[in-house]
C-alpha cells in the first residue's frame, strides 16, 4: 500500500537498486544492509518478561506459515497445553517481533474460565525474522519459543 | 466511521462444560504510526489496542495489541460453557472508540 502512495511504479521500485534502503528508511529503521540482527529491543523486553526466570521448551505449539507471501496478513494460532484449573492454568502469551520496528506485538491474557490456553490471529511482519512467543503461567514458569518466518513482501509497519 | 460492527461467530451446538471457539473480525485501519504521508508527515498511529470479553461478567480473555497486529483484526479465542450465559466483547481504538458486542451462548 505505501508503494501507491508514495506514488511510485511499484514494479520499477522492485527492481532498483535502492528499493531496499528506501523501503529501511520508509520503516523508520536503521540502514546498512543488516537484515536479520536490527535490533528492536526485543531481548530486552523477554529478558523483562522473564525476570531472571529459566524459560522451559515444549507444550507451547506456535503455527505459523514457513513462508508468509505478504508480511501484512500473517496468520498464527499459538496455544499451551494447560488443563486451565485454578492453581494450574496460563496466565497470559506474549508474541515478540525480532524484525519488525517494534518489538512487542501482543499480550493475550487467560483465565481458568477461558478453558483453553490458545489464540489465533493475524500479524504484521516487515521482513524475514524470527517470532518469539513466552507463555507465562500460574506457578511462575515460563515457556519460550522461536520460530522463523521467511516474508517476501514485507508488511510496511509492523 | 473508523470501526465497524464487528462479526462474531459461535458454535451453534454446546453442551454444559463444553470449551468452545469464539472467532471474531473487526474492520479497522489499524494504522502503525510509521508510516507517512506524501508530506512526509507522521501519520498518526490508530490501532485498536484492547480486546477484552467477559462470560458472564466474569473475564475470559483479553489482547492487548501493538502495531504489529494486521489491519482488520482477526482474533479467535475459547471460553469454558458451564451453562447458557452472555459472552461479551468489547474493542478500543486510540481515539477512544469503543465497539460493545453481547451474544448468547446457549447451551442445549
């Protein structure tokens, strides 16, 4: 979208030279060709989240396309497999970008009377990146995960 | 209108106990605030920044979303059935705009 309102050929932009360090400067983020390591402050947002805590693997299943075609819409459904009782349920899933300008891109908070821990959505992703998902739950564990996402055409705003 | 109202579905068929799906879709720009306009000018960020739905009265679910959630945003959630009972949701935008839903869960 923002290629038409720049009023710019989008097949010509595609195909110049400069089209990626336009596209960096239209995201607000730094140049250089530095695709992966832009550093967005996410680690220390998890490292806030987790408060010194050892994050555990599994039980935390994160579906997500291996290849988002367009970093606008990419849908994800996240889910813990939790029985959700009282003394023993997920409390609340954080989706943290590694790529995008911001860091954060969503709480999901549960309850007991949610009776499932899982979420389905759509996100924004500015470029190839990994997501990074934490599940915090009642006891005060915590679950980490990260998965890759190739984007071919990058969601403008992330 | 930045907000419209929004599409909610439920199952039709819940027994008591039963947890169920909730699928919701909302239109909104969901605007990130990162982009400009042709003036070079910082559009103002709009997105809607709280979902939160009540079974009940009771809090269910809630997202607490940022610019990286997509335009239009699609959230599916579950909820617990115990027995027949309201299921309400509410969206807020950054310019304080506010969506209300109520829809009945009914179970058979």
């Amino acid at each position: 979208m923002s290629y038409d309102e720049a009023g710019l050929d989008r097949r010509a932009w595609l195909l110049s030279a400069g089209a990626a360090a336009a596209l960096t400067a239209l995201l607000g983020l730094p140049a250089a060709g530095a695709a992966q390591d832009v550093s967005n402050g996410w680690q220390q947002e998890v490292d806030k989240l987790l408060g010194g805590a050892k994050p555990a693997d599994g039980k935390l299943l994160v579906e997500l396309p291996e290849i988002a075609e367009n970093g606008n819409t990419v849908p994800f459904t996240i889910s813990v497999d939790s029985p959700m009782t009282e003394h023993d349920h997920v409390k609340a899933i954080y989706v943290l970008s590694t790529g995008n300008p911001q860091a954060m891109i969503s709480t999901f908070n549960f309850t007991p009377a949610s009776g499932r821990a899982a979420v389905s959505g759509r996100l924004r992703l500015a470029r190839t990146q990994d997501l990074v998902t934490v599940a915090a739950l009642s006891d005060g564990r915590f679950l980490m995960g990260k998965r890759l996402v190739k984007v071919t055409i990058g969601g403008c705003g992330g | 209108m930045s907000m419209s109202k929004p599409r909610i579905k439920v199952p039709e068929k819940i027994k008591a106990g039963d947890v169920v799906e909730i699928k919701t879709l909302i239109s909104h720009v969901m605007e990130t605030g990162n982009r400009r306009d042709k003036d070079g000018k910082i559009i103002p960020r709009n997105i809607i920044h709280t979902f939160t739905a009540t079974f009940e009265g009771k809090p269910v679910f809630k997202a607490d979303m940022q610019a990286g959630i997509s335009a239009n945003p699609y959230l599916a959630f579950y909820v617990r059935v115990p027995a027949s009972g309201n299921l309400e949701m509410t969206w807020v935008d950054d310019l304080g705009m506010k969506m209300v839903e109520t829809v009945k869960l009914t179970v058979a």
